[in-house]
C-alpha cells in the first residue's frame, strides 16, 4: 500500500542531492506533479512527514488505511494516542470515511477513555 511517509521521505533525499530542496517547497508546482501528485497532495505528504516521521508504531498504522481517512485522522486529530485509536478502529471496524469522520465529531476517543475509567 501507498506510504505517505516513505514517498516523502525519498522526495526530501532526492530534492537535498540535487540541491533543490527550500522551505517552501512544494507551494509551486514541481516535476513531481508532472508524476501524477498535485501540490496539495505533496503538502499533505510533507504534513504526514512532519506528524508521523518520529512515530514508527504510527507510521506502519498509517499504511493500513485509505488515504482519505489518513487526511481526516491527521487534519481532525491531534493527540498521538487518539490518532492511534481512530487509525486502529478504523482498521480494524472497517469504517469508511464517513463513520471515521461521524466517529471524531462525536469524540469517541474521549467517550471511550471515560467508559474506560468508569469500569476501573
């Protein structure tokens, strides 16, 4: 399956060997949207990059799903640990990213951890 983080990351090489690399890259279009990414998928990539690049658990969990639901899961979710409970539950329920999206409005990360403490 497609990684976001692992693309990135031989963009980021190739763009430091051949000196091309800046800091506002990829806000104009680049060779790399001539290979089929438009500039806001790389600047989703280059946000997956800097979200998941110290995170190996969350980088493997991210190949499991469908692009779209990562998109929602990273612009939606800021905790580490309720990214890994979205990632998981959409894995393993098999939500699409309709539920996924209904799931965060209705925060059930937060609903489960205080069912979690209520049962303790």
């Amino acid at each position: 399956m497609f990684s976001p983080i692992i693309y990135f990351n031989l963009l980021i090489y190739n763009e430091f060997l051949n000196g091309t690399f800046c800091m506002k890259w990829p806000e104009t279009p680049t060779s790399h949207t001539r290979r089929g990414f438009s500039a806001q998928n790389l600047w989703y990539m280059r946000q997956f990059y800097i979200a998941y690049r110290q995170d190996p658990i969350l980088q493997q969990l991210v190949g499991e799903i469908p692009w779209g639901q990562n998109l929602a899961i990273l612009s939606k979710v800021k905790s580490r640990e309720a990214r890994h409970y979205y990632i998981n539950a959409a894995r393993e329920m098999g939500w699409t990213r309709a539920v996924l999206i209904h799931n965060i409005q209705s925060k059930s990360y937060e609903q489960q951890g205080l069912a979690s403490k209520q049962a303790a």
